[in-house]
C-alpha cells in the first residue's frame, strides 16, 4: 500500500452574493453532495461528515475513497476541511469566499490537497499521480461548476 498524492487550487467567479454562496457553501452535506463522484455523504457528528465517492480505476488501480472530513466553518470567508480518523483517503483543503470582479459577483476559490492509500507497487507511482492529479482537477473544476450553476439559476425554474 503506497499512497498516491495530488493537489490543486481552482477559481470561479460567480454572480450572486457572499450571503448566498456562504450558505451554499454551510450546508455542507448538500454543497457536498453537488461533488462530481460523491455517491454518499452524512452527517456524523459535530463538524464531521462521513464521504463515500465513486470507485477510480485507471487499469492500474481500482479504489474506492471512504472518510471522514471534519469542518472549520467559523471564517466567514474560509471554510476549512481536514482528515478525521484514519481511513483509506484524506482530504485537506479551503473554499475561499474573495471580492468578485463587481459588487455583484464573488470568487469562489478552492485549495485542496488529497492522499489516497492504494495497493499497488511503489515504483509504479510516478505512473498514477499524474492520472490522479487530472482526476482532482476535473472534479474541482466540476464542483466549482455546479456550484456556479445552482447559485445563478436558484431563482430560474428547472
């Protein structure tokens, strides 16, 4: 078992207003759920939140992530996530909330950074992080997408 280590740091711009994205962003298990790949996701306790996402495979490795995050949502600009527990993935990272490019818009940006433990020979790393490092952006980029949309259509009929 070796672990596999990517990171990434995204933004969007996204017309609505820091209110209504931060509490977007405070409904964690909701905002959550909006992840590209996460197929279950509940609260647990205070703060912690339990994440099961869609299996990976590459042909190389087959993985399926399954942790705990746990919250810091006091930062009315920065909610924060970090490891709780020891399980077969981790996941550190920050939704920045920054003045947008006018009063009407926020940036919405993202740092993350992940490990997940899988079981496949050490020399064959250099191979995998990088499939893996795509595989974070897309869903960063994917996130950030969906939260875009959500928050410009909340008042458009679907």
């Amino acid at each position: 078992m070796v672990w596999i280590r990517t990171k990434t740091a995204k933004e969007i711009t996204i017309r609505t207003s820091r209110e209504a994205l931060r509490a977007l962003l405070l409904d964690v298990t909701g905002c959550g759920r909006m992840m590209p790949g996460v197929e279950e996701m509940e609260q647990i306790g205070d703060g912690l939140y339990h994440f099961r996402l869609a299996e990976v495979s590459n042909g190389v490795v087959k993985f399926r992530p399954d942790y705990v995050a746990r919250y810091d949502v006091s930062d009315p600009d920065a909610i924060t996530w970090e490891p709780h527990g020891e399980h077969n993935f981790r996941s550190w990272g920050t939704f920045h909330v920054l003045d947008g490019p006018s009063p009407e818009e926020v940036v919405l940006r993202i740092d993350m950074r992940s490990e997940a433990n899988v079981d496949v020979a050490r020399v064959v790393v250099v191979l995998i992080e990088p499939f893996a490092q795509k595989e974070t952006a897309e869903v960063t980029t994917g996130f950030l997408a969906a939260i875009k949309d959500r928050l410009e259509t909340a008042g458009v009929p679907r």
